[in-house]
C-alpha cells in the first residue's frame, strides 16, 4: 500500500506542477480504506459531490468519524500535518 500511494502521489504532483499549480503538496501520511463491489456506486458519488460535503463538514472531522467507526486505533498527534 505504502508503494502504491507514493506513486500515485509522486506522479500526481509532477502532473499538478506540469499544469501550473507550483504551490501544490500532499500531506506527508495517507489512509487507506476499502469498498467492497455493492459500494462503488455511492462512492463515486460522494466522490462526485465532495466538495459540497465539505462545506458542512471538515475533512478531520469526517476521517475522525470513519476511524471511530470501525474502531481504529488513532493518536491525534500523528494524523495532521
């Protein structure tokens, strides 16, 4: 997994740089969740409307919520840049 998301974020900030967003970055860590097949669907859809559903709720707040949820072990300390 760690391979896979410095490449996707290796290659990714290149392409952003390419098309002129200099300022751009990734945070340093990641998360990683999966979907099962029945679930693709409402994922592209929250994909899709991301940005409207962060305007009523933050990112930290969301990823807080997913990592109680399924009752993953988190230190706060390590999660944000």
């Amino acid at each position: 997994m760690s391979d896979l998301l410095r490449r996707i974020k290796a290659g990714s900030s290149a392409w952003m740089k390419s098309e002129g967003c200099s300022d751009f970055a990734w945070q340093s860590g990641y998360g990683a969740f999966s979907v099962g097949a029945s679930q693709v669907a409402e994922l592209v859809g929250y994909i899709d409307r991301q940005q409207e559903h962060h305007l009523g709720r933050s990112f930290q707040e969301e990823y807080l919520d997913l990592l109680r949820r399924y009752d993953v072990d988190d230190d706060e300390r390590y999660l944000w840049d």
